[in-house]
C-alpha cells in the first residue's frame, strides 16, 4: 500500500527547509556571525570598530581595510547556513554591490565572551538554488547601461565596455575620465593596462609552440632553459606545472620587486632575480596562482622561438588579427591613448596615480595594455580558430584543476560558469586597472571590459551582465 501525501504538505516540507536552511542558529558562533554582520553592514566606523575591539582585536587593527571592504561591497546579505555547531558556523552570503556569492566560515572560542578565532569570506559561483536573473537581450543591456552610468556618477567604475553576440558588437561604451587631470575622458578605443590578462597571450603562445611541435607539455622547463639557476625546479616543474599554476614557482611581487621594479627590464632580470629560489610546494600538489610560473613561460618562448616575447606576441597574436592597440611598451614610453590608472590612497579619501607602482616594462604573467575592441578580435580569432587548431584550441581552453572561483584553470583561461553557461576568460587586477574578457561559446557571447580604477570595478560590470542575457 503506498501511501498518499497531499502536494500542499509537500510543499509545506520544503518551505520549512527552505527557512530553516536561511536561518541564522541560536548558537555562540551564530550569534557572534550576526553581531558582526549587523555592525559590517551598518558601515559605521566606530560601531565597526567597538565590535571588532572587544571580539576580534586582529581584525580591529585594520579598521582602514575593513572600511574599505565594506565600500567595495556594500556589505553582506545572507542567503544560506550550511554548516553549524556551536563553536563554527559556515554559510552562503551575497554582497549587496554585486551579484558575487561568498562562503563565509566563522569559529568561536568554546567558552563566554567566545572570542572570533577565525573568520574567513571566499567567492563561490552561484548555486542553482539561487537562478540568474536571467532578460531577453534588449533589457540586459538596458539594465548595464543604467548600471554603469550609477556606478561612474558613484565613482565605483570609470572604463570602456563592451558586449558582442555572434562576434559582433551590440553594446559598446565609454565612462569616466581616462586622464582626471587633464580631464580627458574615457573612449571605446582608449587603451587600458590589463594586468594578468595578458596570460591568455602567453598561454596562447606556448600552445601555438606545442601544436608545431617545438615544445612538449610534459617536458620540465630545464629542458628549454638548460642553464636555470635552481635545478630542482628546473627537473621537476614542467610547463603543464606552469601553465596551470600548479607548479610551486610562487610570485615575483612584494619587497624584493618593489625595490628592484625599475630594474627590471627584461624576463631574464627577473630570472636573475628569483631564479636560484626553490620550490613552494612539491609541483602538481596543489594549485597556486604564480606570475612568475609565467614569467617563466615567456622566457621559455623566448628560448625555443628564437625571439624575445614582445615581438613574438606582435608577430604571432596581435598582428594575425588586426590587434592594433595592444602592446606591452615600456611605462616611460608615450603611448597616447594609454589610460592613467587611479588607485584609492591608504586611507579611501581620494584617487591617486598608480605609476608608482608600475614595473618598467609589462611581461609575460601580466602588464599589457589592449582595448575592448581588440579583446572582441582575439576572442574573435581564437574561436575562428586563426591561432590554434580546434584540438589546440580546446586543450587551451578546457579546465584542468579546481580554481578558488568556483570553476577550473585551464592553461591561462579560467573556466567557469556564469549562471549556468560555460564560459572562459582571464580577469587582470591591480592597484589602479581592472579587466575582464568572458568567451561563451554557447551563447555566442563575449564580454570585455576594462577599468583604470582599482579592483573589482570591471570585473563586477562583467558579472552583472553575464548572468542577465540570455543563456541562449
């Protein structure tokens, strides 16, 4: 005998998941999740700062940062609870500036006044539970340009934009002033620094290499770069390792660069540099972002091409494809519609150039300046397949490991899935520049856009819009 359940029960059952699900629990950790999300929202400094003195000092001690966070976010929203007992509690929240999903993770001390020990916020992709607002083409671009026109009379964005179906452009703008001094605005065609973009160009090189069948992908860099200084990473880092971050080659930015940035002016300075440093991890443990395992990957294209990487790039990649405004110059040669990047000063109270903070020169993990349109054309051709085979192309392009984002890395290309449609890309950000190029194939859409702010300005536009049109 089955027995029957009246439909209305049913969805009574799962209402009462639901809720329970979006409930915060009655417990230490629970509680203290609330307080700090109570004062983190309110954007009170000094209630920001009373709460964080008495449970979470550390915390306290960078109240600037805190206040800057919760500028870029516009504080937290929560949607979940995942996990909870009475010392930890881990849960789904949403910022309220953006459509980004975050896992936050809190733990307690076991016994009264429970003390914050940790608290920690990762992004997450968007579960299914939470569908994408999803519009037909027309409202989607409608509601981006309303958007960015409130986030530049906000000063939250200041760029370039651009949207293409069926490789063609369907929206493309301009916002904000490329130069606040001179007052120079912002163009479709200016050229914004994309920072780790540029990893997509180097991938693509290496590959370009592989399918002529001048490199191997299994072989340790030691078999190109025969006289690198540490010969532990150079038997055992392959450019599989590089190319997925999973080789342990670490990065190249803190005080060291910072004190030798204007010297270094070729790949091999950085190799002279950093080269006789050994490895972080055992190589493909574990992944790791590293601008200097691409570092490396330039210099090995260098090596086996028999040409330095700038006019491999030029020669092989912007030239093939009408790439015009992209380059990597040297910052001390005038480029002029290379954009001034602005970063936020040390306390948030005005925008200051970020020349300062520059390297000489871009390089292979990062640096490049590029257009939106020129993004649409290399997005363009890399589908059209004018720079790799289809084999090639999809061994590019195709997730290998887990990415912190949620999706996978592939070599330079993230893959991932905005709300539910495949796409890949490679995001670039610094003090002072932001970008973004999204490829979905199956929607037949590209979106670039950059910024000459700090990060996420770009990135967040790019969210917004990828998980509005339509999936189709």
């Amino acid at each position: 005998m089955k027995l029957k359940i009246p439909f209305a029960a049913v969805l009574a059952v799962l209402a009462l998941v639901v809720a329970m699900s979006a409930q915060v629990p009655d417990t230490p950790a629970g509680r203290q999740f609330s307080a700090w999300l109570d004062a983190f929202n309110s954007g009170d400094r000094a209630a920001l700062l009373k709460y964080l003195e008495a449970n979470n000092p550390a915390r306290a001690a960078d109240i600037d940062r805190e206040m800057g966070f919760r500028a870029q976010t516009g504080g937290f929203d929560f949607r979940k609870a995942e996990e909870s007992t009475p010392a930890r509690f881990t849960c789904i929240v949403q910022e309220r500036k953006s459509d980004q999903f975050a896992r936050l993770s809190i733990e307690v001390e076991a016994v009264a006044p429970n003390h914050i020990l940790r608290l920690e916020l990762r992004p997450v992709a968007r579960a299914a539970e939470f569908p994408a607002p999803r519009m037909s083409q027309r409202d989607a671009l409608a509601a981006l340009r309303a958007k960015l026109e409130k986030d530049t009379a906000a000063d939250q964005f200041s760029g370039a934009m651009l949207v293409a179906k069926d490789g063609k452009p369907v929206f493309i703008a301009a916002y904000g002033l490329s130069d606040r001094e001179k007052k120079i605005a912002n163009e479709a065609g200016t050229q914004f620094r994309m920072g780790s973009m540029n990893k997509m160009f180097t991938a693509v090189a290496v590959l370009q290499l592989v399918q002529a069948g001048k490199i191997r992908l299994t072989d340790p860099l030691g078999a190109y770069l025969t006289d690198y200084p540490n010969k532990d990473v150079a038997s055992k880092v392959t450019i599989h390792h590089l190319l997925t971050h999973t080789g342990g080659t670490g990065d190249f930015f803190g005080p060291e660069f910072n004190a030798h940035r204007l010297e270094l002016r070729t790949l091999q300075d950085y190799v002279g540099l950093y080269g006789k440093r050994g490895l972080k991890f055992e190589p493909g443990s574990r992944w790791e972002y590293s601008n200097y395992g691409f570092l490396l990957l330039g210099v090995i294209v260098e090596k086996v091409s028999g040409q330095n990487y700038y006019d491999y790039a030029q020669d092989h990649i912007f030239k093939p494809v009408g790439m015009t405004s992209t380059a990597s110059l040297p910052e001390n040669v005038a480029v002029p519609k290379r954009s001034v990047g602005y970063m936020k000063s040390d306390n948030g109270d005005k925008w200051e150039r970020n020349t300062d903070t520059l390297p000489w020169r871009g390089t292979s993990a990062g640096g490049g300046y590029s257009t939106v349109e020129d993004m649409l054309r290399f997005a363009n051709a890399l589908q059209d397949h004018k720079l790799l085979d289809a084999r090639h192309m999809e061994l590019l392009t195709t997730g290998k490991v887990d990415a912190p984002n949620g999706g996978k890395y592939a070599y330079g290309f993230f893959d991932r899935s905005i709300g539910g449609v495949r796409c890949f890309g490679h995001g670039g950000g610094a003090p002072g520049m932001n970008g973004e190029l999204e490829i979905c194939p199956s929607s037949a859409t590209v979106i670039a856009v950059f910024a000459n702010i700090d990060p996420p300005a770009a990135q967040r536009e790019a969210d917004f819009i990828g998980i509005r049109l339509p999936e189709k």
